[in-house]
C-alpha cells in the first residue's frame, strides 16, 4: 500500500465546505470522485483540515492510499485538472512515508482574511467590505494578546467533537494596502470557525467597541457567546500547510 499527498487549491463558493456533507457538494467528494474515475477503483482522501461553506484553499493538502498498478504522476495531475471543474486546481501528487498523514503530520497552517472600504466590483466575492475605517493599531495590540493564550474555547464552535481546544499561535497580525486590510494568522492547529470568530472579534477592536481589558475578559470567558459575530466565509483563505520534509519520498 502507497501513501500520496496532494496538493491542491479551490474557490469554496460553490462547495458546502471541504468535508463531505449529506446536504450538498463538497471539494472532498468533489476529488474523490474524480480519482476513484481516473484510477478505476473507489478511493477516499484525508484533508489536512476542513474549511466551512465559502471558504477558499490557496494550498490545500490530502492523502490517499493506492494498492494497484503504479502510475504516471505528472499524467495523473495533468487528467485530474482535465477532469475537475475550473474552480478546483490540483499542483502536485507526491509519494509519501506510509505514517505520513495529511491532518496530522502537518506542523503548522495558515490562514489569511481579507477586509476592503472600498466598493469593488472584481474582488467584492473574494473580500469583507466595511463600513468604516479599521484601527489598525489596536488591532495588531490585540493580536499580540491573543498570541499569549492557549485556550481558544470563546473562539470555537460550539457543540464539536474535538478533545482540546488548546492551539499554539505563532503569528497573528493585520497588514494594510490602501483600502485593503488582511488578517495572517498561523498556528500548529485550528479548532471550528476559529479564525472567523477571532476575525469578527477584531473588526469590533477596529471599529472601536472594544480594548484589550475587553478582548482579555472574552478570551479567559472560554465562552463562545462572549466573543463576536463570525465574519464570512468568502474573504478567507487558507493559504498554507507544513510539514517536515522527511516524510516526502523521492518522486520517480
């Protein structure tokens, strides 16, 4: 048996998220389908996480298992993205150690949210458009409280079946570029909805509703109630994965 990573990107818009669901499409059945065709065998593949409705994968990774006949690699991706819809990209198949896993090999991820002031017309389906002005140095000071803790309980979903909801952050700040405001976080893990919340708890900072006496008090609630609206989906992108290079093994 043959362990594979894939690499891969998608638009979320059209999906009901990356896990499959019985109340819609998703981007791992999506792909499923297209392998299981393609290798003529029924295959299932492993997310490296699972992005909700809407939201969009710049790098996405995944793995599957295959005991049959070997085959060509830069064939398979090549048929795979003849096979899949515009808005699903494969970029590479690798082999990898049989261990090797794609959700829980990973090292670290990588998340950014993107807000705008300004109307537009070509980016409005891909960014948050505000109302206001962001403060963005207050932000970034809440986002240097945020790396302190540990324990994202307010920035969860409720009611998931995950037995921590301890994470690592090892990044977490605002950039800005005119009228555009992005959001980078990475961390060794994510719980459910997180970086949403997170996000929708710091637009209330840039909006100036609240300060870090505030953000602290929500943050050691561990209570989601405490925390602010989830922003949409449509502005966030996962945009990278981790993992330690020894699990890859040579491409042939």
């Amino acid at each position: 048996m043959s362990r594979f990573f894939i690499t891969l990107a998608y638009n979320g818009k059209n999906y009901v998220g990356w896990q499959n669901q019985p109340n819609g499409i998703s981007v791992q059945q999506t792909i499923e389908e297209a392998l299981s065709t393609l290798l003529r065998q029924p295959l299932s593949i492993v997310g490296a996480g699972r992005t909700d409705a809407g939201v969009h994968a710049q790098k996405m990774v995944a793995h599957f298992d295959w005991d049959g006949q070997a085959f060509n690699i830069p064939e398979l991706v090549r048929r795979l993205n003849g096979f899949l819809p515009n808005d699903i990209a494969v970029y590479r198949i690798r082999p990898v150690i049989p261990d090797a896993h794609a959700r829980f090999s990973a090292l670290s991820r990588t998340y950014k949210y993107s807000l705008t002031t300004q109307k537009d017309p070509f980016g409005h389906e891909l960014k948050l458009r505000v109302f206001f002005t962001p403060d963005i140095e207050t932000m970034n000071k809440l986002c240097t409280v945020l790396m302190e803790y540990s324990d994202f309980t307010s920035f969860s979903k409720l009611h998931t079946d995950v037995k921590t909801n301890i994470c690592r952050i090892d990044e977490a700040y605002w950039t800005q570029d005119g009228t555009d405001y992005v959001f980078t976080i990475k961390a060794d893990r994510f719980l459910r909805n997180m970086v949403r919340a997170i996000v929708g708890t710091l637009i209330e900072a840039g909006r100036g509703r609240l300060d870090e006496a505030g953000f602290r008090k929500i943050i050691e609630g561990k209570n989601r109630i405490l925390a602010g609206h989830s922003a949409p989906g449509q502005a966030l992108f996962l945009c990278d994965i981790s993992y330690p290079s020894d699990i890859f093994l040579p491409e042939i």
